[in-house]
C-alpha cells in the first residue's frame, strides 16, 4: 500500500483564516480523495481529485470555501477558507487506484480547532 | 440507497473477552466491496480488510476473522482475546461497482473500549 503523508498534523487557527493542508502519496496514483471528520462524527467525502482536471465536490462542499490543487501524480492540497469554528475536524486525504472500488489507504489526518 | 448500519455507538469489554462489532448493510448493485477500517485515537484510519460480494468465505486474520452473509446483508467483525491494543473507532464501509463518483458509503463506526 502506499505511504501518505499530511502537513500540518495538527493547527489551531483564527475565525476568518484559511489553512492549507498537504498530502503526500510516495508512488503515484490517480485518484486522491478529501474526507472532513467532525468531532464523533463519520467520515464525510469532501471532494475527489483527480490530476489534471478539476476536483470533484460533493454536495454541500463547494470549490470557494474548500479549493483544492492536484498538480502531479503524488501530491494534492486542500484549503479551508474563511474558516468558522464549524471547521474545526480532522481532514483526511486518501489514495485509490483507477477504480473507486479499490482499497482506499489514509493518511494520518490533520485536525484543525478553529477558534 | 446504499447504507451501512452499525448499530453499536459503543462498547466496552474487559481485556481477553471475544467481542463482535457489526454491520449490516444496504445496496441494489449486485457487484460490491466492504471494508472494514480501524481509527486509534491517533486519527490515522487503518485498513483492515476488503471483501467483494462474490467472496463469502470467512476470513480470519490473527485474532481478528469476519463474517459476511448476503442472505443478512452483514459483514461482521469478531475480536478474539481483546487486548487494550484493540481500543478504537472502527468503520464499516460500502462501495458499490457500478457508483461513478467512485464513494465510500461509511458507517457510522463503533467505539471499542478494552478495559485492562
């Protein structure tokens, strides 16, 4: 499986900031997905990046609040923006092959407290 | 629709007890994957099996087996001799072969707690 890497680990951020967290796969994939954990919560699917086109959002995820960046085959970012407390959760990034029926391997998560 | 069901929020076993989390599930495709994933407290979500629909054999793995039946739409997860290790939200998930947006259907995950 491959190995993923999130930066930051962890940020305590200010009301009206954004944050970008990175994610980074040591082989290269297709297909990189963005997953919001609130607190206690389940996993919630965020947006699907694919290189070399746009993210795919889910709904009630849009691209101004959540951008995301897939400029290679091994590395995505995503952005809060503007954020709220309501933001604070861990994110995740995940890596599947070409067929969202693989196996989906995390990363490590950021968890982000937005006060 | 596609749904994934654990109906346990929580539950708490003495350290050696066996425990059984389950997951029951919902879908119209005749073609699907589960999973099972493991969430320490550290947050990193840990894969630990996936199973597609054609495959009902049971599948043990050390302490750890799972049992999948169609006929009941489960896909059941037994610890065996629980050790305090073992302590974590566990998640059960569908993904279904004909779904484009290529998702995940996430349960809503079992808090396991294992007293020393």
């Amino acid at each position: 499986s491959a190995v993923i890497s999130q930066k930051p680990s962890r940020d305590i951020c200010q009301r009206g900031t954004s944050l970008t967290i990175q994610c980074q796969v040591d082989s290269q994939v297709t297909m990189m997905f963005w997953y919001r954990q609130q607190p206690g919560q389940s996993l919630t699917l965020i947006a699907t990046a694919n290189q070399g086109s746009e993210a795919t959002y889910e709904s009630g995820f849009v691209i101004d609040k959540f951008p995301i960046s897939r400029p290679n085959l091994t590395f995505s970012t995503l952005t809060v923006s503007n954020m709220s407390p309501e933001d604070s959760s861990i994110y995740l990034c995940s890596v599947g092959g070409t067929s969202g029926t693989e196996t989906q391997y995390f990363g490590p998560g950021t968890r982000l407290l937005v006060l | 629709a596609q749904k994934v069901t654990q109906a346990q929020t929580e539950i708490s076993v003495v350290e050696k007890e066996d425990v059984t989390l389950d997951c029951v599930y919902e879908t119209r495709d005749t073609t699907y994957y589960l999973f099972w994933y493991k969430q320490p407290p550290s947050g990193e979500l840990v894969f630990l099996i996936r199973r597609n629909s054609f495959d009902e054999q049971n599948e043990i793995s050390g302490r750890y087996s799972w049992n999948f039946q169609k006929s009941t739409s489960s896909f059941n997860f037994t610890i065996t001799a629980s050790q305090v290790v073992d302590s974590a939200v566990y998640f059960c998930a569908l993904s279904e072969a004909e779904d484009s947006n290529y998702q995940l259907i996430w349960g809503a995950g079992t808090k396991l707690i294992i007293k020393p």
